[in-house]
C-alpha cells in the first residue's frame, strides 16, 4: 500500500518538528516536506506532489486564507486546517472550510502539544486519512454549493402537521453540507435541530454565521428554549441536545454528560431523545467520520420515522451515512443538491398523506 503523503506547512520550526515526529511514528504515513510559508509551500507541492496538506491559518508573507482560496483555484487538494480555540480563530476556520479545506485540529501552544501528544496523534492521523481518501468532486460540489446563487430558495406550500421536526448529524465536511441544505430553505420551513461535531468556541459563531446568510433563524440552541418552525437550533460544542416533549411543545434540552462516540455533543444522544415522536421526525445524516448517529437512526427508523441519508458520491466522508447505510438503517438516501428539496416536499405532506409515503417507502 503506497503511503499517505504529507506536506506540512507551518512557520514554528517547533510546530514542524512536533507534526514531522508525530506522523513519523505512523507506518501508513510519510512527510514528504516541510514549509516555512505559503511561497515556500507552493514550490514543494510543484516538486513532491503531496496527498495532503497541513496548513497553519496564519503565516508571515501571505496569510493562510489567500493562500487557501488560490491553492484550491489552481490545485485543488485535501487541505487540513490548523487552528486556534478562539473567536478569531474559529472564524478564520470556517472561512477555510467554505474556501475548501476538508477538515481542521486545534492547534495547542507547543508545550502542551507535546503533553496532550497521544490524543492529538489520534486525531491528526485520522483527519489525515481521512483527508486524503476524499473525492476531489465532492470537495468541489461542497464549495459551490455554500456559494448562494440568485433564485435558490426553493418553494414550500407550508408544514403539513404540526411539531414536524428535522433533526440533522453531521461530522467532517458537515458545516459547508449543512449550509448548502439550510440556504435553501425558506423562512416558512419546519424547526431544525442539529448536531454537528464541533468546538464549543465555533459552534455560536457557526450559528452566527449560517444566521446571516439563511431565511430560517439560526441560533446555538438553549436550556430548555422552546422550538418553533422556521428556527434552527444548533447544539453547543460542549454539550449534548436533546429534544423534551411537554404539553404538545418541543423543547431544547442541553446535558453536560460523558461523551458518546469520542463526541459530545453526539448525533445517537439527538436521535435517541426523538424516539417518542419518531413518527413526526425527519432525521437526516450528512457527510462525517466515524459511526455517531447510525444506531440512533436505526432506532428511529424502527419507531417509525423517516430517516434519509447522504449519498456517497457527494459525502466528504462516507463514514457516519455509510454505518447508517451498513445497518439499513435509511429509508432513503440524496445526493446533497436533492437533500433540501426532499425534506420541504415530505414536511408538506397532510398525517394521511405521510401513511402513504410510509407504506410505498417501506
């Protein structure tokens, strides 16, 4: 099996040093170069043909982004981020994921790198590997569809049954897949309750963000806030969201308990909280690493909800809707483009209408 080539792109010799050790300890992985800044990186992609790219967002000569943006108009290539836990540092991260790099790893000081180095090796080598098993046309289709062309708001005829709810996991490659779905929809659509894996200090700034260029409110969701059709709840990155039932209502809960799946906030903790309205749900899984959120939807299928899936082709990362695929547990599965427009058609529907569907789908 050919090795993973890397190239490593970074201007602290120790932060270098650190990455070329670390991956130099993983058999499937080879760094095959260094680079000091963006100018020195261009040549050595020219001169080593790497499969990936780390890259550090801020650089002396030419900052990360406009390195980013002209890599990915000239030679589109798996590119994972490194990045700060700050409010800078998360909006400079999902700038980088809309111009097209795949993933992202906070970055910690040198020092504590080195202290927390197993847990990071873990990470780093699997958003490497990830990276570099990605389709090059998925990563493309995910870039142009975050960019909001004129007339794309798609017609709704209104929600057929009331608490009709979305509930949406997503992992890598899941904030730009999640946008291309949301600014789609109109103002008038179902309440949305998402769960994707994230940093607690990006999650209210990825709200922020998708709230500024979508029709539906979007909002990090809060203890115990009530849900309302046209509202986007987003879960915090530090914490678990689950859906409470009361008085015909739905409510947003948050619990601060142990990851599940490596996660937290984790997509089966979502899922499992809609089991007793599952005929009600929509419960969808876009592009991730890992198996969060396959067993959850299973469980909500065999309840009685629809359940749809990302297809392959146009997945990032094929993990999360590949398990769920793995243990049927999907009533359907969409190409990206197609995901929005078969949540607003099925949410339209009148409770007999959906009897239907059900029995044609099954």
């Amino acid at each position: 099996m050919n090795k993973i080539k890397v190239l490593v792109v970074d201007d602290s010799i120790t932060i270098r040093n650190i990455l070329t050790s670390i991956l130099a300890q993983e058999a499937e992985i080879e760094v095959v170069g260094e680079a000091e800044d963006p100018f020195d990186a261009r040549e050595k992609i020219k001169q080593l043909n790497p499969d990936v790219l780390t890259l550090d967002v801020e650089m002396p000569k030419m900052d990360g982004l406009t390195f980013l943006s002209n890599l990915m108009r000239l030679r589109p290539m798996p590119v994972v981020m490194l990045s700060t836990l700050t409010t800078k540092g998360a909006d400079t991260t999902l700038t980088a994921l809309e111009l097209g790099a795949v993933d992202y790893i906070t970055k910690p000081d040198a020092g504590a790198l080195l202290a927390q180095q197993d847990d990071f090796k873990h990470t780093l080598v699997s958003k490497l590997k990830d990276a570099a098993g990605i389709n090059l046309k998925s990563l493309k289709l995910s870039k142009s569809l975050s960019e909001k062309p004129d007339g794309q708001i798609l017609p709704f005829s209104g929600i057929g049954r009331r608490n009709h709810l979305i509930a949406i996991g997503a992992s890598t490659g899941g904030t730009e897949a999640i946008k291309s779905i949301l600014m789609r929809l109109p103002s008038t659509s179902p309440a949305v309750v998402i769960t994707q894996h994230i940093p607690v200090t990006f999650s209210a700034r990825f709200a922020s963000r998708l709230n500024a260029c979508c029709q539906m409110a979007v909002q990090e969701a809060r203890h115990g806030q009530k849900i309302h059709p046209g509202n986007v709840y987003i879960a915090p990155g530090d914490k678990h969201l689950k859906i409470e039932q009361k008085n015909g209502a739905s409510f947003c809960l948050l619990e601060d308990s142990p990851e599940v799946n490596r996660h937290k906030p984790s997509v089966d903790v979502l899922f499992d909280s809609l089991q007793s309205v599952a005929g009600n749900i929509q419960a969808v899984l876009l592009t991730g690493m890992g198996q969060d959120g396959a067993r959850g939807m299973l469980n909500l299928k065999q309840q009685g909800a629809r359940t749809l899936i990302q297809n392959q082709a146009s997945s990032l990362v094929w993990g999360m809707p590949g398990k769920a695929y793995a243990l049927n547990a999907h009533t359907e599965q969409y190409p990206l483009t197609e995901m929005a427009a078969a949540l607003l058609d099925f949410a339209s529907l009148k409770r007999g209408q959906v009897k239907e569907v059900s029995n044609v789908i099954e």
